[in-house]
C-alpha cells in the first residue's frame, strides 16, 4: 500500500511574509493526494501560525532561544513526523541545521534547501557562508532558488541552484479585472495612487520611494508591519497622513493596494524574489524597482522601470509610470500550481538521487 510522500518545511519565525504566504496560497496544489506537508517554526514569535494551520498544513511554532535546545526541538520533530524530504528555508546556522536535520532522518530521505535571497556576503561572513556551503551542500539533495539573480548570486559559492519562480494566490489574478474596473471610475484630474506592499525594514528603504511620492504630492496605500520602519520612513507616512494622502496604511491583504494602485514601487537594497513584485506584475501595475541584486531579473518584465539610488531618478521615474498609466502583462508564470509542481519535480528527483535509480518514488514508498 503506498501512502503520501512527506515533506517538513524548516523556518524561523512564522510572520505574514514570502514564504509563509505562498504555503497557504499554494495549499491547494501542494496537499495533494500524493503530497503531505508540515511546517516548523523556531522562533520567538509565531503570528502567521494559524493561517497556516487553517490551509491545512500541520505546524510545529517552537520557542527555542537556545541552539542547543533549537536543534534539539528539531530533531524531535522530523523523528516525530518522519518525513522523506527536509526542506529548510533558514539562512542562519545552515550547517548545523543540515547536520541535525540529515542526523534525524538517519539513513532514509533527503533534504532540500532553497535560499530566499540575494546575500551580499563580504569579508567573514562570505569565508563562513563558503566555508558552511563545502560542507553542507555534500548533505543536500537539491539547491534551489527563486530568482535567476538569487542563482546568479549562489553561483559564486560553487551552487548551482534550479530557479523556483516564487508564485501569487491565485486571487491576484482576478484582481487585474478589479483594477481595471477602479480604474475606469477614477474621477478625472484625481492625484496618482502609489503602492507599497511589504513590511518596513532598513533592507526595504520604503522612504527612498516615499521621499519621491510625497515630493510629487501623490497619494498612497502602504500595505505592512511598520515595526522595523526608519524614523525618516515614519515621519513622512505621518506627514502624508496629516494631509490626507495616505489612504490605508498597516497590516493586511493586498488587494486594495494592487486594486486601486496607480503603480508599485519596490526601493529594496536587495531581495530574493519579491511576492509583492511578482504580485503587481500580475494585476499589470506598472512599476519602478531599484537597480539592485535580486531585483534585476525583472529589468525586462513589460512596465518596470529599474533606476538606482538617486532621488532624483526615483521621482522621475514615478511621475513617468504615473503618467503613463497603461497597464503591463508578466511574461512569467506566476501560478501557484505551476510553483507547486514544479516543487513537487524538485522532491520526486531528491529522492529517486537518494534511491539510486530512476522510479516513479510515490509508488515506492511503503506505508
């Protein structure tokens, strides 16, 4: 009798972001009748656990703050759900998360590794990642990574990586006829309408975008936690508050944003693959990203405009997009079922490596 080919999914702190959001979009497509997955957070804090829960996945929210009792917390968890891939989203302590992980799962399974993002790695820190990837990587079945820039990137340590589009809920595609419905009822002469999806962090720089949004007297719809905003960030949403030219601002689906958004701006230092991004592209938002590692896949996408740092070009920019006002098509599939199955390719071929032989590995696992 077969049964499900098991996968657990190894993160840190379980927050409304990429990858948690694209497990619950991608649900539907990943908990198949050949596939269980099951999730575990380690952690300080855990906000994101029941959406995840209530899409169906199985999840484990820890609190360990030591490593010694972080690894020992995962270890009782994969003996516990046995499952036959690993497949780890973390980016701190990989060695000894690959180590403890492929310890746990004895002689049977595989472990899979994406990397989220574009790491600049200098110096120490680049010795150690080197030095943590000759290792490691000899216990990993499959490298992957969401982005040609992130592959690019992980190419400098000798990975060669399989590029996993990230993808959007299959509801942003039904939004792209929303915005156009919004757009046909805007009250002519009526000020442009910014977008900006994400939480605030100094790596997103939101107030190099917001500094030209504010000078150019737009209006805007912020979408995110604003925990890890910059003073100048939240000085200048407040101003724009005052004058009342932030319409929302705050936590929340993104819908209204890519709805009722005139364009996207996405100002980060460097990313993986934005969801957000990958999500304006699909409701046809035209957009202006930084020129920046991990972003520049996305130079050739119809309606995105890619500048560097200056102030000056950021405004010049955004007025051009605001101007132009047509809307873009993704040559890109950003699907969940085609993100999903092509995950699904990624576990299948772990294993049959780990098996030694070329079989179809859902009608060879044994119950």
């Amino acid at each position: 009798m077969c049964r499900k080919i098991r996968v657990l999914h190894v993160m840190s702190n379980l927050r409304p972001s990429g990858m948690e959001r694209m497990l619950v979009s991608g649900a539907p497509y990943m908990l198949t009748a050949e596939f269980e997955h099951s999730i575990v957070g380690i952690g300080e804090e855990h906000p994101y656990s029941s959406v995840l829960e209530d899409a169906g996945y199985t999840v484990h929210a820890l609190s360990a703050p030591g490593r010694l009792t972080r690894w020992s917390a995962l270890t009782r968890v994969i003996r516990s759900d046995r499952p036959d891939i690993v497949h780890i989203h973390t980016e701190g302590s990989y060695l000894p998360t690959v180590i403890v992980a492929r310890l746990a799962l004895g002689s049977r399974g595989a472990v899979v590794r994406t990397v989220h993002n574009v790491f600049l790695a200098r110096g120490r820190w680049l010795w150690s990642r080197w030095l943590q990837a000759r290792i490691a990587d000899t216990l990993v079945a499959a490298m992957v990574a969401p982005s040609p820039d992130v592959a690019e990137n992980e190419r400098g340590l000798g990975r060669s990586a399989q590029v996993v589009y990230n993808w959007v809920d299959d509801a942003i595609f039904e939004l792209r006829e929303a915005r156009q419905r919004s757009k046909s009822e805007r009250i002519a002469g009526s000020r442009p309408v910014a977008a900006i999806i994400g939480n605030c962090s100094e790596t997103k720089r939101h107030e190099l975008a917001l500094a030209a949004i504010e000078q150019l007297g737009h209006e805007l719809i912020h979408v995110g936690m604003e925990d890890g905003a910059s003073l100048e960030e939240t000085a200048r949403l407040a101003r724009m508050a005052d004058s009342g030219r932030l319409i929302h601002r705050g936590a929340g689906g993104p819908d209204r944003a890519l709805s009722e958004g005139d364009y996207y701006v996405m100002p980060s230092r460097n990313e993986g693959m934005g969801v957000a991004l990958a999500e304006a592209l699909v409701c046809g938002l035209p957009s202006v990203v930084s020129d920046s590692p991990g972003l520049r896949w996305a130079r050739n996408q119809p309606g995105v405009i890619s500048v560097s740092d200056s102030p000056a070009e950021w405004a010049r920019a955004i007025e051009a997009v605001a101007a132009n006002g047509e809307p873009s098509q993704s040559t890109i599939d950003f699907s969940a079922r085609r993100g999903a199955s092509e995950y699904e390719e990624v576990y299948r071929a772990a294993l049959r490596g780990k098996r030694g032989r070329d079989t179809d590995v859902g009608s060879t696992i044994a119950s």
